[in-house]
C-alpha cells in the first residue's frame, strides 16, 4: 500500500499530478483487463479488443476511446491488468475512493500495437497536498471476477493505516538529492567550434522538457548525445528550439540524430503505399517483420524515395538547432532474408553490369554468366531478355533452391552479393552525409555527424560496448583489464574515419534490453570510475548516461548523477590531459599490486610521458583502496612529477632509479589517476623497453606511405599502417611504409611477422631506395591464416646513422602478416 503526499507550495489551479506510478507493459504478456464501472457492472476484455492506437479501458481524460467509464465504482475502485495467457496479473485498488480520489483518474492505454501503459492515478495537485492511499498489488490473470480480494483489501485500510508510522522523512538521503550545477567557471560561454576539442560526452536521451536540460545543467557535458531522436513518429522539434538555445549558453553542443532502418506502418501519416514502396523484401518478395515485429519493416537503402524520407528528419532537426546528428543502423540493419526488393535487384544488376561488362569487357549475353555464376540467360523467368541487362535475382535464387537461404556457400552469386551490399551501403551513407552538410552549409550552419558503430564520413566516431560488457554473476567484473580492447577500436575509427576524430564508447540499449540496467547503481559508478577511466586511457572518451530511452534509465533517479557530475569535472579540469598527447602501450609497466590497468602517453612538446593507472582491486564490489607501486622504462630522472586523479590524492608521490628504470610509488591510488613526469627532453628508454607499432589488422591498403620517426622512436600517425603486408598478388592493396628517421649513432627496427599467405613472402629492408637485406619467407603451414604461429619470429634490420629513407617492402607472391614494429636507438626530429 502506497501513501502519496505533495509538499509544494502555490500550486496552479489547473495543475495535476500523477500521484501513482506509471507503468510501462509487456504487451506480449499483458492481454486483458477489469474495471468496474459507477453502476457496479464489471468491465472485463482483451486489450487487443480495444483498438490498435490511443485506446483506454479505465476512467481517462484523454481521447475517449475503448472501453471506459465516467468514474469508478465506490465499493469496487480498482483497475487490474492481467495476462489470460500465463495467470499474471496486478492491479490498482484506490483507497477511500468517494472521498480522497473524487475526480481523480487511472487507465489502460493503448498508445500504440506495441505500447501499453498503466496509468494508476493522478488527480488535481491541490488534491494531493493532502495525501492519497492505493493499494498495488497482484491478481490472479485468469480471475475475471476478483470481487473478494478487492473487499478484503479495502476492509484492512483503516488498521493498517492507523499504525502507520513512515520510515523516510521528507529530508531525502545524499544520494537521491541532486547535485548543484556544474561549476560555472568550468563552462565554456558558447559550444566549442571543432569536435576534436571535445572531452566530455553524454547520453541525454531526451530532451523535450526543461527536466531534461536540467538535469544536463548538473554536468559538464561538451556534447549532448540523441537529446533529439526520430525512431517512428517524429514530434515538431521546432517547439524545442528554446531548450537548443538553452544548451548553447551552457557551451554544450546539442545532438540529435535518426534511424536509417526502422519503418512503421502508419508513422509520419505515410499511406500504405509509400511505406511498401520503401520497405525491403525477404528471396520471395514478401514483406519480413522487421525484428519479429509486426507492423515493422526496415526500409531499402536501394530506394531513393527511402533516402529522402531518412534526410527529411535529419534537415528538420537541423531548422530547429541541432549541432549534432547520431545516425542509426546506417546499413538499415537488414537481417540475412532482407534486403531482395526491386529496387535492390535493379542496383545489383546494375553492379554485374559495372564490374564484368564494363570493368571486364565481358558481353551482356556472355557465356561466362553461365560458366562462373550459373546463370542460365536462355530462362525467361531468370533474365527476360536473354541478357544480364534484365537479370531477376530472386528469380535466380528460387530456380537454384537457395530461397531459404539466400546466403549459401553453395550460391555462386554469394559472395557477388555481399560486394555489392557493401559498396551500396557505403554509397547510400556517402549520399546522406554529404546532402546533410550541403542543408547546414546553406543554412549558415555545421553539423558534426557520427553514427552506430564505426563508420566512414564521419566527424566522431560513436560505439556501443555490448560485446565489451563484462558481468560476472549479475555484478560487475573488472578483474581483467580491457585497455587494449577500447584501444583497438579506437584506431579502428581513426583509421575507418581517415583522421584522428575523437572516438566515444556508449551504453547502447537496442531491443535485447539496456545493459546498463543489469547491474545495481553501484556497479554503474564502479564501471564510470574503472572502465570509464580505461577508455580514456586508451585515448577514447565514455558518454556518461544522464538518461535513456524511454526514460528507462534517469542517473537522478538511480543516484549515479552525483558520479557522472563528479567525472565530468575532472575531466573538464584537466582536459589538456586528454588532447596533447600520443598514447604508446598498454599495461606493459609493471605494477604492485597487479590488479592495476596502465597506460603510458608521451608529449613531445614539451616533453613528457603521462602514465594512466586505474585500480582494479575489488572486495565485495568495492574498490580497495591502497598505494601503487609501478615501474617507469626510461632512464633519466624527470624535473617534476604531478599527480591528476577526480578521487583527490593525499600525500607525495616518491620517485627513485632501480638500475635502467625509475621506481615511482604512490600513497594510496583508489580508482584512477594520471602520473605527470616532465623531463628537459626526451627521456632515453630502458634496454628491455622499446614503444611497439602495432598496424591496423584490416584487409585494406594503408592510408599512407611515409612516416615521421621522432624521439623516442615514436612513430607520427602509424594508425595508418595495415598490418598484411602485401606482395605481388595484391597489387591494388600495395602501399610500403617509408620511415623517415634521423639516428644520430644508428639503431634497429624490428619486424614481429606472425605468419605469411600461402603463396609464401619476401621482405625487402631498404635504405634511400637501396635493398641492403632480404628475408625469404615461405609458407609452412600451408594456409592463410595471418593469427597462426607460422612464424611468430622478430626480425631485425639494421639503421644506419644520421637521416635516412627506411622502406619495408613484401616482393614476394602475397602477403606477410606484420603483428607489430619498434624503432629502437636514440632518435631525433627528421
């Protein structure tokens, strides 16, 4: 039983509140109701019956549709939804009705075939000042006449309500109260102007109401991610404008963003015509339910009208003031039975067309449809002109017996279509984002574009961390160190996005459920505060979850705010941190205790290393606190040291030589901090120490094909690097790094090679252009597999001093799998 009071003062006449919680339902499990009305006659249905949209059973205000009543009646107040299919249920019963509730409403709503809710009660404000009682409780789902049990629950109000003494005062606890606005003096007076300055990302999904730009005011976000969001029916964001202008003078960037997947039937007032006309097909030409959801499609990346209607979204966002826009799905999340509608045929007939006619010479009657891809040009069903030119592959697909699975190694066209599919989707992505700018440009505006996962075109790079989540029993586990893993990717989206753009990791949610709401709010600040501070370290940035779709995660709500306000301003503090500096290895400084993930930055100008150490000592679920020791790999002592940390730090870091190392202990390190060593120029390594290049394992050609070496055998922008190197076999992917050095005594560059095609390899070490050593290396183990230990050797070759062109290069058939290079020697600027 639930006892709700306002304490407001000059509450507005007209004003409302929703005394009891709002409910969101299964709507696969909840299929019925019950009510009684003023009369006493029992309401009993499906929801089903009621209507597909805007539909009620109860006593509502809204839309008077379905099955509703003037009131409730007084002897029966109550409102149950049930579930005839398993025997769930619960409902609402209204405590002292007549008096305390008079006026008062509660309904089932129907909002759309996939949407019900369960409003159990709001009356007048100036009602509730005086306080309400309701019971919630549970009913049996297949009970149609619960007449008893709601008498028996009324009867023992007045005994329980007489003894009642509360346990929760109206001075709510630390954690549920709010935080103060985020320091004014940490606040830019306007958004920055290029998202590579941006250090602090948040979910703020969304902000249609003050509360939502209110809650943003408690942090320090640079960038509001999905404050705006178009999923199905999309609201006029012009009225939000305000909220837009708002954020600008907080110095936030506003974000909104679209799917380019999901398609309602009915969404945006689109006829039935229009959403067939852009809805893809399944091999038969069928309709799929996108998801297994009736009444959902995903749309035809192949259909320009389909195209338009995803831009028309992105452009009235944009009018309304959005600065940012997180595209959605880019690739229309077709499932493998999606994708075969006519205008994706007609594009791939036309990709046939481009690669073998046009690309090869090949005659578009040419025996070799027939002779490589089985295609049979005399069957009139197959190609109706007897050519390519006409070519139906679902017709293809269905005289081949490959319908039920299109994708079948045994399809000769298999492999054809995935080429095509990937080069369209690129395309159709490339379309979009170029028509986006070109509106903002017209409009005097620019917007900065990202979308679900890594993608090319874009100005930041956005990533779930569904497959980098890490649970262990229902709680957080951070026993092992996922550096390298949010390292990779982010040299996965520089890479993909052909530039240093800030790449952010995010808590996605998608229809598999929020994982973020898995754990208890305490596992959520322990992974801001571990993993969080690891992806930082490893050169990306967290988006703090403020709130979630459907106002199913709200940090207020859940305590966490407090956490989120707390990161963000050290983050804002100390940005510089996180935008000067070249990010070198990944827990390979030895630490005591062992549980601590570590990273370690050089700055060239001035010269410095910064080294990450964030704790993963966990008791209990709780962090240990404790001192730190780790062992830095340079020789010379810094002119100072400064320790960073959002936890505060207490006491003098001490810093000694042990041999060819420094020793540097802390006093205590409790989630994170960042170690500051300033040096008058570029410390010299340890022996056994050298930074290690590791190449971006990806079947494409280099980015680039000359590099800068500088001190300390840094190696400017090697995010560029692939790591096959490629030989005769592949000459479209062939492009050797040239390094550009200057050792005044020499050095060595040393070559991991994991393992070569089977075609075997050559590597040819070159020296201004003159080969000066050659390695043969054939294939061993007859496959071509770059992960096998075929090799796994370092190679070494030698640099001559002073400066120089070193050139690696594969002469031989095909390629060499290259896991990681090092610059060893004392190095200067080119």
């Amino acid at each position: 039983m639930l006892h709700f009071q306002l304490h407001a003062t000059n509450i507005p006449d007209k004003a409302v509140c929703w005394a009891m919680p709002r409910f969101r339902l299964d709507e696969n499990l909840f299929d019925a109701y019950t009510f009684w009305r003023p009369d006493g006659i029992r309401r009993s249905g499906t929801i089903a019956a009621l209507g597909e949209r805007l539909v009620y059973a109860g006593v509502t205000p809204w839309e008077q549709q379905g099955d509703i009543a003037s009131a409730f009646a007084a002897s029966l107040p109550a409102l149950i939804v049930r579930s005839e299919a398993t025997g769930a249920g619960f409902g609402i019963v209204f405590v002292r009705y007549a008096k305390d509730w008079k006026g008062g409403f509660g309904f089932l709503q129907r909002f759309r075939p996939d949407v019900v809710y369960l409003y159990s009660g709001y009356l007048p404000a100036q009602r509730v000042a005086q306080g309400v009682w309701a019971w919630i409780v549970p009913f049996d789902g297949r009970d149609v006449a619960p007449e008893r049990q709601v008498r028996n629950l009324l009867g023992s109000v007045d005994a329980l309500i007489g003894t009642f003494k509360p346990i929760v005062t109206v001075n709510l606890p630390s954690w549920a109260q709010p935080p103060p606005d985020f320091p004014t003096e940490l606040r830019r007076s306007r958004p920055l102007e290029r998202i590579e300055d941006a250090v602090v990302f948040s979910i703020n999904e969304f902000i249609h109401t003050p509360y939502g730009l209110w809650l943003a005011r408690k942090v320090g976000s640079d960038v509001l991610l999905r404050a705006w969001f178009k999923w199905r029916d999309a609201p006029d964001w012009r009225k939000f404008s305000p909220l837009v202008e708002e954020a600008h003078r907080l110095g936030m960037l506003f974000g909104g963003g679209t799917t380019c997947s999901a398609l309602y039937h009915g969404e945006n007032n689109l006829s039935d015509e229009e959403v067939l006309d852009m809805a893809t097909r399944d091999p038969e030409g069928c309709l799929v339910d996108a998801w297994g959801q009736p009444g959902v499609r995903h749309g035809t990346l192949s259909n320009p009208r389909y195209l338009n209607y995803i831009l028309r979204w992105c452009q009235a966002q944009i009018e309304a003031g959005a600065d940012c826009l997180f595209m959605d799905e880019i690739n229309a999340a077709l499932h493998d039975n999606e994708g075969y509608d006519d205008y994706s045929l007609r594009d791939f007939r036309e990709h046939l067309i481009r690669t073998y006619v046009q690309g090869q010479g090949w005659r578009l009657d040419d025996p070799r449809w027939r002779e490589r891809f089985k295609i049979d040009l005399t069957d009139r069903a197959i190609c109706p002109d007897g050519t390519i030119a006409t070519f139906d592959y679902r017709a293809y697909l269905k005289r081949n017996g490959f319908v039920a699975n299109p994708l079948s190694p045994q399809n000769p066209l298999r492999e054809e279509w995935w080429r095509f599919r990937a080069q369209r989707d690129r395309e159709a992505w490339r379309w979009l984002v170029e028509r986006i700018r070109e509106f903002a440009r017209q409009r005097g505006r620019k917007v900065f574009l990202c979308a679900n996962g890594i993608a090319s075109f874009v100005d930041f790079q956005v990533r779930g961390v569904w497959d980098l989540w890490r649970v262990k029993d229902g709680r957080m586990d951070v026993s092992a160190s996922q550096m390298k893993d949010w390292a990779k990717w982010v040299r996965e989206g520089w890479f993909e996005a052909g530039r240093k753009v800030p790449v952010v990791f995010f808590h996605d949610w998608g229809f598999g459920g929020f994982p973020w709401m898995e754990v208890p709010p305490s596992d959520r600040e322990l992974w801001m505060r571990v993993r969080g501070a690891e992806i930082y370290a490893a050169g990306g940035f967290f988006a703090f979850p403020v709130t979630g779709l459907g106002n199913h995660h709200d940090a207020l709500r859940d305590g966490t705010l407090h956490e989120i306000a707390r990161q963000t301003a050290f983050y804002q503090r100390h940005r510089e941190l996180y935008l000067n500096g070249t990010p070198i290895a990944f827990d390979e400084l030895p630490t005591e205790p062992k549980q601590v993930s570590t990273a370690l930055w050089v700055r060239q100008e001035p010269s410095m290393l910064l080294i990450h150490l964030i704790n993963r000592r966990v008791v209990n679920f709780r962090l240990q606190r404790g001192p730190v020791t780790v062992w830095v790999p340079v020789r010379d002592m810094p002119q100072e040291v400064k320790v960073f940390s959002p936890d505060g730090f207490d006491g003098q870091p001490t810093i000694e030589r042990e041999g060819d190392r420094l020793r540097l202990s802390l006093p205590q390190l409790e989630a994170y901090c960042v170690v500051v060593l300033k040096f008058k120029e570029m410390p010299r390594w340890s022996p056994n120490f050298v930074p290690r290049l590791y190449p971006i394992q990806r079947w494409e050609r280099a980015l680039e094909n000359t590099f800068l070496v500088r001190p300390g055998g840094i190696v400017e922008d090697d995010w560029k690097l692939v790591a096959f190197l490629q030989g005769k076999l592949h000459t479209h992917l062939r492009n050797p790094p040239t390094f550009l050095i200057n050792a005044p005594q020499g050095g060595t560059l040393e070559v991991f090679v994991r393992g070569v095609a089977q075609g075997g390899a050559r590597l040819v070490f070159m020296v201004d252009g003159q080969p000066t050593q050659v390695i043969d290396l054939p294939d061993r183990d007859g496959k071509n597999e770059p992960f096998a230990d075929e090799y796994a050797r370092t190679f070494t070759f030698r640099l001559p001093a002073g400066k120089h062109r070193i050139t690696l290069d594969n002469d031989g058939n095909d390629w060499a799998f290259i896991e990681w290079l090092a610059f060893r020697g004392d190095f200067v600027h080119p």
